[in-house]
C-alpha cells in the first residue's frame, strides 16, 4: 500500500467564447502540484505560497475532506500544495489544485474511481474559491483535452485537440477583485435574446465540430460569444484592441479567458504566436496596461509524478 502520492494538473481556459460553463480546455502554461501522505488523523495543509490551510477555504482541502467523508476513510492525510497556476486570472487556479487533489486521493487510497466521478469530488473544490461548483475548468485539469460538461445527467466528454492547436494568453497585471468570481457573474445578463442565443449556439456547435475534425481555423472561426463576453470585457482595460490587434497579428479566434481578466488568443502552428503575443502586449498598453503573455498548447489532465 502507498503511504503517499503526488500529482501534477494543468492550467485551463473555460468557455472558448460560447460555452459558457459548459467547455473547457487543458493548457500546458502553468501546473499545480499537490501531494498526498497519510497521517493519524485529521487533514492539515502546508505551503509555501499565500493560500487558505483550511481544509473548508481551500479547493484542494475541501475536496480531500469530501472523498474522505465520502469513502470513510479513517486515515488522516497530509496536504502539501505547490502553486503555479495564476491565482485569479481566469487560468483555472483552483481547478488545478482540486483536480490533483482528487486524483492524488483516489490512488492514494486505491479507489480506481471513474473520470465522471473525479471531475465531480473536484467540482466541489471550486465552492471554496468561487462560492458554487462549477466543472468546466476542473474538467480540463483533471481529463486534459477539450471537455464537454453536461450536468443532467451528469457526463464529461473528451476530445483529443488538434496538434496543430496553439494558444496565446495574455495576462494583465492589474488588481483582481476579491470573489472575483462572483463579481464577474454579477454582470451577466438574466435574460438573452432567441437570436443571441441561437447565434452563440451555432458558434459552440462549430467549435465542437472543429475539435472532431481537427480543425484548428473552423475551431479559431467560432471563437465568438455575442453574450457573456459583452457583458465582462468593460472589466478588462484595453480589451478591444487587445482582441483587435490579436486578430490582425493573425489570430484565428480571440476571447476572454474563463472569467478573466486574461484574454486568450487560437492559432496554429503555422502562424506567428510571437507577433501575436507583442500585439496582444501593445493593445494592454493602449489602455496604461502591463501584461504578461505565454505560448501554449493543449495539455494532458492530471497525472501521478
């Protein structure tokens, strides 16, 4: 029997414009590793970084607590964490940290549960950093790939990307607001027209279909999202000519990344991601902005290091 493990899950964006809480996509930018170790008992958190080490406010913590609830595990667990995911840029942070919280328990205690179910005990991690439980971004982390989240019934479907895929982010170094979150889905419209709805529908459709084929410029092309990407790009300065110059620099689709304030840019192989990224720099600076940018790729989920 193993006394300890540790486990390694990606950054991810969520929604890809249209899809709104329901896709999600592993990046390969930033990871969060979490180990596991059996102890007497009870569940005690360490880190070095600056993070609740309450099990209740922490999205590691609290998934560890629920499986071991859940499966009556008696044991009590040491929680190490190391961040390297972006705390609050809409990069998936907690997904991260709750994605290989659930994974390092179910080996740690030999579970072999099923890739629905882990996604679930991660999705409740995400109710001590964003108040309410949320699967797009956890999903991305914990099965790597493009996901599909339906919640009635509950299933995560996976598609292999594209190798030809490839991601700018930029990421704006302003002051992030505390819930962020909940700030960003305060200012999301209660009610949409048929028509939005159905052009927003069509767009998520194609990037579906662009996943199946393979094919990175019908998947760039329906990067559009005419509803929620509206109502939050006044909460990231210079969003505009960020999107703008990221398309002219060549870009074949550019939205916000989850909630934000990060802002993603799809592409291929073929391109210049370099250029898009000093666009995407350029167009934060029309606004007195400062960003970071990375280069990524589609990742795998959450594995056992």
């Amino acid at each position: 029997m193993v006394s300890s493990v540790v486990v390694r899950a990606p950054s991810s964006t969520a929604n890809l414009g249209p899809g709104f809480d329901v896709f999600g996509l592993a990046l390969d930018a930033y990871y969060d590793e979490v180990y596991l170790e059996k102890s007497d008992h009870g569940i005690k958190i360490q880190s070095f970084d600056t993070i609740p080490l309450v099990p209740e406010k922490n999205s590691a913590g609290l998934v560890v607590k629920e499986m071991a609830k859940k499966f009556e595990i008696k044991s009590g667990v040491v929680l190490k964490i190391k961040k390297g995911v972006p705390v609050g840029f809409g990069m998936g942070s907690s997904a991260a940290s709750a994605a290989a919280a659930s994974v390092a328990f179910d080996a740690l205690f030999n579970l072999n549960l099923d890739s629905n179910t882990l996604v679930k005990f991660a999705g409740i991690g995400e109710r001590a950093s964003a108040g309410s439980v949320h699967y797009d971004n956890v999903a991305a982390s914990t099965l790597g790939g493009f996901v599909i989240v339906r919640t009635d019934p509950f299933d995560v479907i996976k598609i292999e990307p594209p190798k030809e895929l490839v991601l700018c982010v930029a990421i704006p170094k302003i002051d992030i607001p505390m819930k962020k979150t909940q700030v960003s889905r305060s200012v999301l419209p209660k009610q949409v027209k048929l028509s939005d709805s159905v052009r927003n529908l069509s767009n998520a459709a194609a990037i579906v279909a662009g996943f199946m084929k393979k094919d990175v410029e019908l998947i760039g092309s329906s990067i559009k999202d005419i509803i929620i990407e509206p109502a939050r790009q006044h909460l990231i300065p210079g969003f505009n000519q960020v999107k703008e110059n990221a398309l002219h620099a060549g870009a074949l689709g550019v939205t916000i990344s989850g909630a934000g304030p990060s802002i993603i840019a799809f592409t291929s192989r073929s391109s210049n991601p370099k250029k898009i990224c000093s666009a995407m720099e350029k167009g934060f600076m029309s606004a007195k902005t400062k960003c970071s940018t990375v280069i990524c790729r589609p990742s795998k989920g959450a594995i056992k290091v």
